[in-house]
C-alpha cells in the first residue's frame, strides 16, 4: 500500500515533470518565435550637414551608455574620411570590412573590444565598395554584416559629414536618424539641408535633432525649435528633440585623453544628458521603424 502510494505519487510527479517541461518546451519556441521577430539590431545613424559638430563623440558616447544598460551594441564607424571612433575610444583599428572583402580577414578580426563591450567596427571603407562587388561577393558579404545584425540590440552608425550618397545611404537604411547641429547659423542651414535630403527621399523613420556645444538648455532648445519651425513650414516633417548638450571644455580634455567623456568625467551635465538620451532610445518603441536588413538596404540605396 505504501509502495502504491509511493509510486502513484512518483508518478505524478513524473507527469507534473513531463507537463512543466512541455510548458516551458512551448515557452522556449514561443521566445524563440517572439526573438526570431524582434532578432534584428535596431539602426541608429548620428548624421550632420557640417564636420566638427560633435557627431563622433556623440555616436561613442552613445554606444557606451546604451552598453552600459545591458544592451549588445555595435558602433560603426562609416566616416572613411577621417579617422574618427578609434580616436574617441582609443581603439587601434589595423582592419575594417574592406579587410573582410578581400578575404584576408573574417568578420570577427575586425571587430575591436571597445568600452562597456561595445564592439567597434573602424572606419568602415570598405563599405564603400559594397556596391563594387560581383553579386556573390556582396551576398557573401551581407550575410556576414546580417549576422551582426541578429547578434546586438542596437548599432550606432557615426557617418561623416555632409549629404553625400554613401552618408545618405545609411541615413536611408537606418531606424532613426539623429541629426546633430550645434546653435550656430551654418551648423544648423547644413543640418536642415540632410533633413531636407531625407525627406525627398522619402525616409520614414524618425529624425531628431541633438543640439550640441549649446551655451545653456534655452539655446539648445531655440536651435531645436528653428530647424522644427522651417522643416514642419517647408517639408511637412515633425522633429524629434533627442538632447541639448551643453559646450563643456571637459568633453576637449577626455578626446585628447582618448577617454570618452561619459567615463572620464560621469558626473558631467554633458555625460548625464547623454545617459538620459541613451536611456530614451533604448526605451523607444520600435514603431516606424524601417525594418529588415540594415546592410542590405545601404546597398539597395546606393546602387
Ligand atoms: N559639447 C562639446 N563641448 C566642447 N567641445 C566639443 C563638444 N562637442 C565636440 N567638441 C569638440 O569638437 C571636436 C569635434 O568633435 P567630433 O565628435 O569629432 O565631431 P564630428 O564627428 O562631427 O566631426 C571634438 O574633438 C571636441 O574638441
Ligand atoms: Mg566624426
């Protein structure tokens, strides 16, 4: 009797064993169906019409606050002009995709270990010849950057200046756009000339503007309101405002350190702005977004 009650409660506790594990069975495919959704990396390009408004050091910072947060993030590096985020970040970037291309690096060489585990693809100049490629090659390619996709939550792509193809290009193919100017006249003519260019093209996902080196938050804010003013007048595009980031001889101090300022000097009004604007994308639903593969529509863009 005793055995038999035994057994009976052995066995059921087998079948509460066999129908936990079938739960969490149903659990595990409906997360793999809800990720297999939700799997690809969310695109945000840091743009501007004129250089040396701050895109880089935003683009970084950003990157490393939003790594802070527990997410995978990928920055990359598309200004094949210049040298730029392995400056910031004090990244020694021997490689980038052109390396890939040719065949004598895979992707996961180029990829440098930057702060709070950001990965960091350097000055990117090889995309530029994505669109060079034989067919196979680009498939080849775009296989490898769509895994990246599929392997972070978010890649912060730093592109240079200016409203030319290839910066257009990943403006076109990105989630959001955020497009920094700083208060003064000529920053803000070239800002509105990328929105200008954005909205021709019919770009769906949401603009913001970052007002960089403002003077106070009434000046950041001013900047905002008259890029929003004339693009709302002439273009019928409402504006985000993303951050009004103060000017601050600190953000100087932690370039030429090759420190980035949200870690050299966190308690700084810049850092913190930027941390809260971090934690606002990251909280940012993912509605309007351009969806599908980044790196495929960068091309489709630039053929
Ligand atoms: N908020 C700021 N306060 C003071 N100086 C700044 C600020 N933002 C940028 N700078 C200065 O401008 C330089 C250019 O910034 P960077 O991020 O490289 O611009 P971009 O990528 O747009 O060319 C920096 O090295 C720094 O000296
Ligand atoms: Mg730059």
């Amino acid at each position: 009797m005793g055995s038999r009650t035994i057994s009976h409660h052995a066995l059921r506790q087998r079948s509460e064993r066999y129908r936990y594990a079938g739960i969490m069975r149903d659990q595990a495919v409906n997360l793999h169906l809800s990720e297999a959704h939700s799997s690809l990396a969310r695109v945000i390009a840091v743009t501007s019409g004129k250089g040396g408004v701050g895109k880089t050091n935003v683009a970084a910072n950003l990157a490393i606050c939003l790594a802070g947060m527990s997410k995978r993030v990928l920055l990359l590096d598309a200004d094949i002009s210049l040298a730029n985020v392995d400056v910031v970040l004090n990244i020694r970037g021997k490689y980038d995709i052109s390396h890939v291309i040719n065949g004598h690096k895979s992707m996961t060489d180029i990829i440098q270990p930057g702060p709070n585990g950001v990965q960091v693809i350097c000055g990117a100049s090889g995309l530029d010849k994505l669109a060079d490629l034989s067919d196979g090659e680009q498939r080849d390619l775009l296989g490898h950057l769509s895994k990246l996709q599929q392997e972070t939550d978010t890649i912060i792509v730093d592109t240079a200046a200016g409203i030319s193809r290839s910066v257009v290009s990943f403006c076109l193919a990105s989630d959001h756009v955020l497009v920094v100017t700083t208060p003064e006249a000529t920053a803000m003519t070239d800002a509105y000339g990328m929105i200008k260019v954005l909205a021709r093209k019919r770009y769906q996902g949401p603009i913001s503007i970052v007002v960089n080196m403002a003077r106070d938050v009434a000046e950041g804010k001013r900047t905002y309101q008259r890029i929003a003013d004339v693009a709302r007048k002439f273009l019928g595009r409402d504006l985000y405002f993303a951050a009004v980031l103060p000017w601050d001889d600190r953000l100087c101090t932690a370039v030429r350190s090759r420190k980035p300022v949200v870690l050299a000097y966190p308690n700084a009004q810049i850092s913190s702005s930027l941390a809260k604007l971090a934690a606002r994308l990251s909280d940012a639903r993912r509605d309007g977004q351009v969806s599908g593969s980044f790196f495929r529509k960068v091309v489709k863009w630039w053929n």
